[in-house]
C-alpha cells in the first residue's frame, strides 16, 4: 500500500488550515489518526495511561476533561458532553481554522450541537447510520446486498408468541444493545419464562443458535473502493466466571491459524459486498461487520475448502477494536491505518494503491490480542480495592486513573499484547491469564 496517503491527508488538512477533532470517553478509541499530524486532537473524558503517553509525545495537542478538571467521577461519560463543556469547548476554540469534529458514535443530539457550534461532523448521519445498524434490518439490509446466502434462520415476534420447540436453542435479541446487552441464548423453557416475563410484549428478533467461532472485522468505505482489515476472533467466557454470560465479547485474538486461505478470501469478498452497497446509500468510512464461522471447524487445511459463514450483525461506525488494530498495524509497517483510510473518505481523498494486496495483508495472521474486563459484580468499586500490576506475562495492562469508582458494565482494566496471543489452541483464554483476571476480580467480590 502507498504511505504517502498519510502525507497527502497531512498536506490537505494543513493546507485547508483544518482541525480535526476526535471527541470521545476512551483515548483509545482516536489512536490511528495521532500518527498523521500536528492538526489531529483528541479531546476525551477518561484520564488513562494511553491519555498520559500521548500527552507527552504530543504535549498540548490533546486534551483530557477529568485530567484537566481534576474531576474523576461525578462527569457524565458522553460525547455530547465534551460539546456542552467550556473547558472541552475551549481547548477547541483555541486552534485557528475550520473545526472538523469525528465521534466514535454519532447521535442526533451530537449532530444538533456540532450545527449549533458551526462544527463540520465526519460522521455519516445518525439516521442512516441507525437503519444499517438496527438488528430488525439485518434481513432487508443482507437482500438488498445480494448477501442472502450469509443471513441465519431468523424472524421477528412479540416476546410472548416465541416458544422453545425441539431442544433447539434460540437467540433471542432486542432491537438495539452492545457488548452482549439486549441479546439471550434460550437453552430451555425456564430460561424463556424468564425472558418473556422480563421483557412483556417487546417485540424482538428470534435467531437459531449457531454453534461456532465468532469472528469480527472492520470494513472502510472510500471512493476508491471497500477497504477491509482487523478480522478477530471474539474472546468469550464459556465459564461465567468473568462475563455474565457466554454472549458476552470480552476482547479480540488477532491469531488467525485457525482459517485457511479460502474462508478469509470469502470473508474478505463479502465485506467488499457490503460495503459496496452501503455505499450506494451515501455510506461512507467505517463498518463492522460480525460473523460466525460454523461446523466442520476443520478448516485450517487449504485442502479442506471454506467453512460456512453467517451474518450476525452490523455495526455502521467504528468498532472498539480499531484503536487496538491501528496500533498493530504501525508495528508491522502496514500503511496506511484503518482510521487513516476513513478519514480520507470523509475528505473524499484518493486512496490509490492495490485494494486487495491491503486487504489480504490485514488479514494476516499476528500474535496479538486483547481481554477487556468490565465490572459484572452487581456493585461500583474503587480502584483503591484493585491491587493491578503494569504488565503480567507480556500483556501490559490499562487502566483509568486510581481515582475512578467503576460503576456497573463500566471497564475496569484491559490487557494487551501486541506479541502474544491471548487464547490457546482450544480457542479459550490461556490459563494463566484467565487465572490472574479471575483472582483479581475475586479480590473485590
């Protein structure tokens, strides 16, 4: 792939005496586009160690609202309230030029108040942003990209008329959730009771339960092209011990040995597929994409041919993986950055360079990955109780400021290797990871 993309973004956002902006919780979700210029900021809640290492290769070119504040628990954790801050709002106000703004989710209230504050948003509307995303769509989105093949036995009910038949399980989702939220495995007629007494009449999407490998990865539309890279294996807990339930995606195995050449291929051809419709809707820049990858798993071997995919959700925006993914292509010299490339498509810049040769490169196999551990322990907790080591076994470890309670569903440490990966052959969590995570969490319970 040509690097010099990286210096025609530099040399067109300087030219243009641009800023851009990247508004967000988590430093990490804007690392990527750091690399590319000295007209890059981001302004973010969370006070981290990513925060601090940025802060000083790059000092007063990104700012942090709890850093600067000295106020670690009481802001409320939102986009839109770096907007509706003085101390945010004037650390932007202080660059000279037009004002460019990137969120890692758009909302109709952000979209509202970039108008207000005469701020150009490079996102795509929350409108179309939603009917790509929304679970209900997925059939209709999938049809109309010619994808039928990859769409799972699904349809869409009121709660109280699903009924679990057969000892076939059954997913059961609601419109709109992340991370595992709004979506139940049904494994017997308890676990539905339950589901219908808590949910009433909702209407919902009823799935088949597909017994697989979940995989995911990131796609960029351009105009140039669907650019495609980030394919991981999802990280679950089978155990229940540190996710609340098996649905649950607890981080992400960059180790792709258990694919062969064939499956990525198709994986890589469907993504392209996709994109390319979503692009005909006016869509531009990041997609996730999720899938599982089903029986016979033997599937390593060329010789055994692709193994069967199926479409489980799509996400129309960056995914949290994609700072991480960033981060591993700048290691191994893979140019340009995902968030690279999406910001060329919202500056409609010409990408060049061989699509497919980036494409296939991304999907490379690397000892790396990452488990995010998010408090599941029905209270808030303190980091005072949390007694964390810097790095453990080559995974270093993230956090945010000990100052911080950790409210419910809220993260509580990351580890990441950009060496090693972080499951076993089996595809679970390596012992003595899963060891460390397990009594540090027992720790506090």
């Amino acid at each position: 792939m040509n690097k010099t993309l990286v210096l025609n973004i530099d040399t067109f956002i300087k030219q243009n005496n641009y800023h851009v902006f990247y508004l967000c919780n988590d430093p990490e979700r804007g690392l990527g586009l750091n690399f590319i210029s000295d007209n890059f900021h981001i302004v973010c809640i969370d006070h981290t160690d990513v925060f601090e290492k940025l802060d000083l290769e790059y000092p007063g070119q990104h700012f942090c609202l709890e850093k600067f504040t000295k106020n670690y628990n009481s802001i409320y954790r939102s986009t839109n309230e770096l907007l509706n801050n003085s101390d945010s709002m004037d650390f932007i106000d202080s660059f000279d030029g037009e004002k460019y703004i990137q969120v890692f989710k758009v909302s109709p209230q952000i979209e509202n108040r970039c108008k207000d504050l005469n701020l150009r948003l490079l996102n795509n509307s929350a409108k179309l942003s939603q009917y790509f995303e929304d679970k209900f769509n997925l059939t209709d989105v999938l049809t109309n990209a010619n994808l039928d093949d990859f769409i799972p036995n699904t349809y869409l009910t009121d709660i109280s008329q699903v009924s679990y038949e057969n000892s076939k399980h059954i997913v059961v989702q609601l419109n709109r959730g992340h991370t595992g939220d709004g979506t139940w495995i049904i494994k017997s007629n308890h676990d539905l009771e339950e589901i219908k007494e808590k949910l009433f009449h909702a209407e919902v999407k009823v799935t088949e339960f597909l017994e697989g490998i979940p995989v995911n990865a990131n796609g960029i539309v351009t105009r140039n092209g669907t650019y495609v890279g980030g394919l991981n294996r999802q990280i679950q807990d089978n155990t229940n011990k540190i996710a609340p339930h098996p649905g649950v995606t607890l981080g992400n195995s960059y180790d792709l040995s258990f694919l062969n050449s064939e499956t990525k291929s198709n994986i890589i051809s469907l993504i392209q597929k996709l994109g390319d419709f979503m692009s005909t809707k006016g869509y531009k820049g990041f997609f996730g994409i999720d899938l599982m990858i089903l029986p016979p798993m033997n599937i390593l071997n060329d010789n055994e041919g692709a193994g069967l995919i199926k479409i489980i959700e799509i996400n129309a925006r960056q995914t949290a993986n994609v700072g991480f993914f960033n981060e591993l292509q700048f290691r191994n010299n893979i140019s340009p950055t995902l968030s690279e490339l999406n910001l060329a498509s919202f500056f409609n810049i010409n990408t060049s360079g061989d699509v497919d040769n980036y494409n296939n490169i991304n999907f490379s196999n690397f000892e790396a990955g990452q488990i995010i551990i998010r408090n599941y322990l029905g209270r808030s907790i303190n980091y005072s109780d949390l007694k964390l080591d810097k790095e453990f076994d080559k995974f270093k470890i993230h956090k945010r400021n000990d100052n911080h309670i950790i409210k419910e569903e809220q993260e509580i440490f990351r580890m990441q290797s950009f060496s090693e990966n972080p499951l076993n052959e089996n595809g679970d969590i390596r012992n003595n990871l899963f060891d460390y995570i397990a009594n540090k969490l027992e720790l506090i319970n």
